[in-house]
C-alpha cells in the first residue's frame, strides 16, 4: 500500500461494539457464499478474498511459482501494464494486497464507496486477466531472489526452514514457500500461468466483507468479481501427521548468538480441546512476560530478550511450536530450562490462579482485535476457512471461560510431549551436542 494511501485508511476505520456487531451471511445467485459486517457510518469498505491452497500447491521443481505468481497479482492486467495499474489504483485511493501462505492465497482490498465500481473493476481484471508481462516478471523475480538471498543469512529463517523439514519431512509443507534460488530463477510464464489457474479457483474460495456495502450490493460485487475463475483441477496435499524425537539438530552458523526453534505435533482447531491447549499455550510460552517460559529463561536467568511458543493448526498438520535465542555459551542452558518447563507442565498442569490469569487476559484482548473495517474482514475470513460459525464472535470469550483446571491438567498431559520435542539450534552452541532425529 503506498504511503498516502496507507494514511488515509488509517483514517477510515469504523469499528462497532463487539457485542453489537451483526454479521450477516450471504448466498449470491451464482453460488458464493460470503460474510459481512456492515457499518455505514464511514463511506469505506475492506473486502478479504482467500483461496485454499497456497505455497503446498507448488509442482515438485517449481518451487515459488505460487509465491511470484501472487507477487505479480498487481503487476499489470487486461489493457493495463504494470504502471497503468499503479496510476489507476492510486487515483481510486485504492488498496490491493496479494499474498500467499502455505494454504492460502490472500487478496485484500480498500476502497471507498464513491469508487466502489472502478475499484473492483481493477480488482477484477487482476484476478481474471493477470498480464505477467516479462518485464515486471524479471524485476518481481529479482525481488525475490534478492529476499532469498538474504534468508540463507538470517539465523531466524534457516531454523525455521530446517525445522519444517524435521517437521514435515517429504510434505509439501517442508519445501520453501518463496522456492529456492534456483527453481525460482527457472520459472517461465507458463509456470506462473498454471499457478494461478491451479489456486485462484471458484470452488476454494471464502469472503468477507466490513464497512459501508449492503448484503445485496456485496452480493451483486462478488459474482461480478469471481464468476468467471475456474473450478478447480490441482488436488490440494495430502493431511499428515508430524512426527518428530526429542533431541537437537544443530546447523553450524559463524554468529555470536544461536537461534533455536523447538516443537512437535499440535492439535486440530476443530478439536474439542483446542480452547484448552490454548489457555495452556498461554500460560507456558504465549502470554508475554506473565508465561511461564518467559519467567524462567528470561526474569530469572537473564538467557534471552524473549521466549515464545504457539499453537500452530494447519490445513494439513498441525504443530506447537517456539522460538528462542541466546548467546552460543547460553543457549545449552535455555534449552534445558525450556524442556524441563515443558515437562513439568505435562505431569503437574498449572495453577487456578495462573489459569484465572490467562483467562482474564485472553478474554480482555479479544474485543482489541476488532479495531477496524479491514481486520474485521480479516477475521471473518479466517473464521469461515476455520470452520466456525457467525456466532463465534459472540462465543468465543465463553469457551475460554469454560476451561476448568481438570481440563487444562488433562489437556496439558495429552498435548505437550517432552518425549517428542525437537530443538533446532542455528549457531555455534557450546555445549550443546546434536542428537539424532
């Protein structure tokens, strides 16, 4: 979003009370289905568009083909090259965001009322008629090979990826979302061309939209935008289950501080002990410096700046992991502090108060996350592709309260597995051997 733009919609956020926020469902005649929050108060509208599928759709050896093909999204379409495109949106004081995940291609987009029609015009002609002139392809890929580049230097990244493959080993989950340098530098135009036709498909599809658009006018948008994409052919990846050992993988990086990232299999977002894991998560390593994680390795033996874990359920498989950095001659001890948190939380559970807590503060910031048109749409979208209803926003805070302490020790003992959590530590750590796994 360039600048002026980006301080405009800053400007123009209309966010109703949570309690009072009505979303309605809405059918289109040409068999969409969609989510709004209507708020007419400001003449503004974010509209979230999601494709299933994402990064794990790549083609063996055609590794970043989704991931470039989103990239060129606002690049040129129909009659309009890649600066044409810029002009026009800019003169709509309009916003178009393309990105792409390991399950999703996403598409974001702002624009104000007066400008409604041209707006999704453009956005149209971008779904439906991508130019991927060659120029733009060139200076796109260039971007991100550059990006790659910097990612095998960073720490941060390298355990990450090393991770996903531990992880995930010949899924699709393991390979890189942005592909690597090389499949990258081999992508044609077909390449992108079969990408785009692969994930942005009719059938795959969710929506969501806040602001000052009625039911009937998002319905008539909707089948104007996407009535003419595809049904989809590619067969999304297969479900999978993370295996990993307890144990560390240790790559050798010249740096003055190791990066570990450490998990294990996770559970399903529609699993009924989800809530559960969560408050838990919450209290181990997700709660900021009120967890668990943060007090022992950081408050009491000053071994990072910080310290995390999170539950991570994807389309495919599902992970619970951390992040955690420490200087070479430390990182041996954060490691051991980190394992020994997570197994006395398996035997023993946690507190009332420390659950009492957790619950105050997770119930307390949800209504926070609502603070505008676009992360309500943003929201609303990710409920749909979770497989929740419109009254989660209503029932979500009464599910965390419903966590007892009997739950959260069951739950703790199920879900966290010292005897499978695996550490991958990028550095030079001292006193720190590998183990296999």
């Amino acid at each position: 979003m360039k600048p002026l733009i980006a301080a405009a919609f800053a400007l123009l956020t209309a966010t109703p009370a949570l309690a009072e926020m009505r979303i309605q469902t809405v059918d289109t005649p040409g068999g969409f289905h969609a989510w709004l929050a209507q708020e007419d108060s400001i003449p503004f509208t974010s509209l979230e568009i999601r494709f299933r599928g994402g990064t794990s759709m790549d083609v063996a050896g055609k590794e970043g083909a989704v991931n470039l093909m989103s990239a060129l999204l606002d690049e040129g379409a129909g009659d309009m090259d890649s600066a044409a495109f810029t002009r026009a949106s800019e003169s709509l004081a309009a916003s178009y965001r393309f990105d792409a995940t390991q399950d999703a291609v996403s598409v974001s987009v702002q624009f104000l009322t007066e400008n409604r029609d041209a707006a999704t015009a453009l956005l149209r002609a971008s779904l439906n008629d991508p130019r991927f002139d060659q120029d733009a392809v060139d200076r796109v890929r260039a971007q991100v090979l550059a990006g790659l580049r910097n990612d095998a230097k960073d720490p941060d990244t390298i355990a990450a990826a090393t991770f996903d493959k531990v992880a995930f080993g010949d899924h699709p989950y393991a390979r890189p979302k942005e592909g690597t340098e090389d499949s990258v530098a081999a992508l044609t135009r077909d390449d992108l061309i079969a990408a785009h036709g692969a994930t942005l498909t009719r059938d795959r599809v969710y929506i969501a939209a806040a602001g000052d658009i009625s039911a009937d006018e998002l319905s008539v948008l909707i089948d104007d935008l996407l009535g003419d994409l595809p049904v989809s052919t590619a067969p999304l990846p297969p479900d999978m289950q993370v295996g990993t050992d307890a144990g560390v993988t240790v790559v050798p990086f010249d740096t003055p501080q190791s990066v570990a990232v450490f998990g294990h299999e996770g559970i399903k977002r529609d699993d009924p002990d989800f809530f559960a894991a969560y408050v838990l998560n919450t209290i181990l390593g997700g709660g900021g410096f009120e967890a668990r994680l943060m007090n022992e390795v950081r408050e009491k033996r000053g071994l990072t700046y910080g310290v995390y874990s999170y539950l991570m359920p994807m389309d495919h498989a599902e992970l619970y992991v951390g992040r955690v950095a420490s200087a070479n001659d430390r990182i041996a001890e954060a490691v051991a502090v980190i394992r020994d948190e997570w197994a006395r939380m398996a035997e023993n559970g946690v507190t009332q108060d420390e659950l009492d807590q957790a619950k105050t503060y997770l119930t307390g910031a949800y209504p926070l996350r609502f603070d505008g048109n676009g992360p309500i749409a943003r929201i609303l979208v990710g409920m749909q592709m979770d497989g929740l209803t419109p009254d989660y926003v209503q029932t979500r805070n009464a599910q965390v309260e419903a966590v007892t302490l009997a739950d959260a020790k069951r739950v703790a003992a199920r879900i966290l597995k010292p005897d499978a959590l695996r550490f991958v530590v990028v550095g030079q750590p001292v006193g720190l051997d590998e183990t296999p796994g």
